[in-house]
C-alpha cells in the first residue's frame, strides 16, 4: 500500500531564533517502501522550489537556510522523522521586508470527483517572510505582482509536477477524511489526495504567528 509522507520545511530566521523560523507543511504519496530514496527524490524538488523563488524572501527576516523533517503518516503518535535533512539553503533578497506576517499563499487541490466535498481535497501553504518587492500598489491597494506570482507557479510546475512518480507526488493530506485516531492504512490511503492543479492569488494573506513582538510602546492616560 501507498504510503504518506509529511515534510515539515522548516525555513531559519534572521534573528537565529528556532521558534521565529518559517515553517510550511508538504505532504506527498509515495508507492515505494524505501523512504529513503522517496525522501532523496523530495529533498531534490524541494530545494529547487524554494530555490526559484528565493528572491520573494527578505534577508532581513530570513536567513536564507532550510531544514526538512520527514514523517510517515503510518507511524504511531508520537511520530518520530524518519529522517532529517538540514543544510537547505537559498539567497533571499536583500533590502527592506514587509511584515513578517504577511505571506502569499499558493493553494492547490486534487481533481474534483461527485460525492467527495473538494475542501477536503484542496490545501494551502503561506510562503514568507516576504521582500518589500513582492507588492505593487493598483488604484490604492496593495497586491501581489505578477512577477512574484509567476516564478512561484513556475517553480511548482517545473519541481513539484516533476516529480518521479515512482518515487513521490505532491499530495493534500485531510486529517478530517482520515477520521478518528488512531488512523489506519487505508484510512491515510483515502484522506490522500494527489495535487492536479493550484493558483496564486494576487491578495496578500497573513499568518499571525510569525508576527514579530513589539519592541516599543506608546502609552496614554487621563
């Protein structure tokens, strides 16, 4: 049986802060029972990825290097990575950067088929901290380029879609299709989903947790 991987891309702070990194979660299907080479295959795709689009990445908040976990889905709670890949690295744009909360979000989904709800086969991963160069200002409101928009569509299409199948394919993974814990093969097998089409929208999204704290506080009073 198929088995599902979950790679937690972990991407590193500028501020060398393990609890201020970026993280994006990924999930794949692979048919092969060496893990090894599924994660060798997803490690390859990943970098490149991350690689095309570096220059969405602001070097003042990001550090401009990665580390992935991996996980079988299969494998009882607590899960432990099967294996941990650190050492990623990217060369994120250097000058000014929007709030770190601010991301732009690339949403994929599987083919629609009757009597299965499609949010259950759809996800979203929020890609950020961002450069100041990844907006543009349209009649007064703030949006995503075109240029940003297209080398994330282009890098998905060129790695993610090229994946040997033999060895992985990009997935959507619902944890509500799997059901209660502890789930079992085939529940993992049906809440899987592999990725046949995404989009980019040109609206900012936010991911409150990378938020940064205040440094500073103006006060009043009567």
């Amino acid at each position: 049986m198929a088995t599902t991987i979950r790679a937690m891309v972990s991407i590193d702070s500028a501020n060398g802060i393990p609890a201020d990194a970026s993280v994006n979660v990924w999930h794949f299907i692979t048919p092969t029972t060496d893990l090894e080479d599924a994660s060798d295959e997803i490690i390859s795709k990943l970098s490149q990825f991350y690689g095309d689009i570096e220059s969405i990445y602001c070097a003042n908040t990001v550090a401009g290097t990665f580390g992935i976990k991996f996980y079988d889905l299969g494998d009882d709670e607590p899960r432990v990575p099967f294996r941990t890949m650190t050492g990623g690295s990217f060369d994120p744009t250097v000058g000014d950067g929007l709030p770190t909360e601010c991301a732009i979000c690339m949403s994929f989904n599987g083919s629609a088929i009757s009597g299965l709800p499609q949010r259950r086969r759809s996800g979203r991963l929020y890609l950020g901290p961002l450069s100041t160069g990844v907006t543009t200002t349209i009649t007064g409101f703030v949006q995503v380029t075109s240029v940003a928009r297209s080398a994330i569509q282009t890098a998905a299409v060129d790695h993610l879609g090229s994946i040997n199948p033999l060895l992985a394919q990009w997935a959507v993974f619902s944890p509500t299709e799997a059901g209660t814990k502890p789930w079992t093969d085939g529940a993992i097998a049906a809440a899987t989903t592999v990725v046949e089409e995404g989009y980019i929208d040109n609206a900012l999204d936010t991911q409150r947790r990378r938020g940064t704290l205040p440094s500073d506080r103006t006060t009043f009073g009567f």
